[in-house]
C-alpha cells in the first residue's frame, strides 16, 4: 500500500498523550510520506487541539466524540460542566467516523470499541509499546517511528489483499 494513501486514525487519550515526542516524531514521518493523521478521540476538540499544538503535532482533521454529540444534541451536560453521551452511541463513535472517512488503520488503546469496527483496528498497548492488529500482526512503537510506519504499510497491504511482498516479519 502507497503511503500516499494511508489514512491513519490515533486516539489522543491513552495513545497520543502516552508518548507525545514518539507519537509527534511519527506524525512528521507519516506526513512526509503522504500518510494523512486524523486524531480520533473523546474530546473536547479545543482541549486536544491545544495539547497537539503544544506537543507540534499537527493533523489532518481531530474527530471529537462529546463536540460531535453535542452537535447533534444528543448529548446532556451535566452540573460539573462534563457531557454524559450513552454509552452505546460512544463506542460506536469512532468506529462509525473511521467508516465514513476510510481511514486506513485506526490505533486505540480501548478494547471496548474493537467490536464495532470494520476498519483495520490496532489494539496500542501503552506498557509494551507495541500494538496488536488482529488476527495476528503486531505494530513495535518501542522501535523508531520511520520502522512502525514501515509495518503498518506492510501489515495493511497483506490484509488489504494489495500485497506483492513477502509476508511481513512481525507476524505473531
């Protein structure tokens, strides 16, 4: 798979946030390959919008599950100022923006939402710095952010039926 095609979807909240200089060095190297960075998280955008900025990571577009519900007004404020969104419609929520925008490959360190998505999903292990693609790839973000980049593409061409190479060596 072209990197100028790849669509990436991280989560700022337990990814982004665990590793801001790794995960800000590999949005650099995504975008000087083509590779388009959507942060896909809980919220509230302006908040995240403002740690990205502090960190220099930039992104193509943050999808923010309580600014998104809001905007619906399917979403009820409560008194400390936070949002209660059902917890059906919030764990379909980024599984359903990853669907309409095609990203690519979405990196999460929740389980909860794996169940909803057709989209590649990327199980991001904060303790081991690794993440794992079911069935049976795994993603090192302990190595440098140029050689995960290099896995996600080999990963997503296998299991995106594109693939001319040899089977990547980080199958498990």
């Amino acid at each position: 798979m072209n990197s100028r095609n790849l669509k990436l979807g991280l989560d700022y909240h337990g990814v982004i946030d665990q590793n801001l200089g790794y995960f800000s060095e590999f949005c650099r190297q995504a975008a000087r390959r083509g590779c388009r960075i959507y942060v896909v998280t809980g919220g509230p955008e302006v908040k995240v919008r403002e740690c990205l900025a502090a960190a220099n990571i930039e992104c193509e577009l943050i999808f923010a599950i309580t600014d998104y519900y809001q905007a619906l007004g399917q979403a009820s404020q409560r008194p400390d100022g936070s949002f209660k969104i059902a917890d059906e419609l919030w764990n379909q929520a980024k599984a359903a923006f990853c669907r309409r925008s095609r990203i690519s490959l979405h990196i999460d360190d929740s389980a909860a939402y794996r169940r909803h998505f057709s989209t590649p999903f990327c199980l991001y292990d904060t303790q081991k710095s690794a993440g794992l693609i079911l069935p049976n790839f795994k993603i090192d973000f302990g190595s440098s952010p140029n050689k995960a980049l290099n896995e996600i593409e080999d990963i997503l061409a296998v299991i995106g039926g594109t693939n001319t190479k040899k089977m990547p060596s980080n199958k498990v």
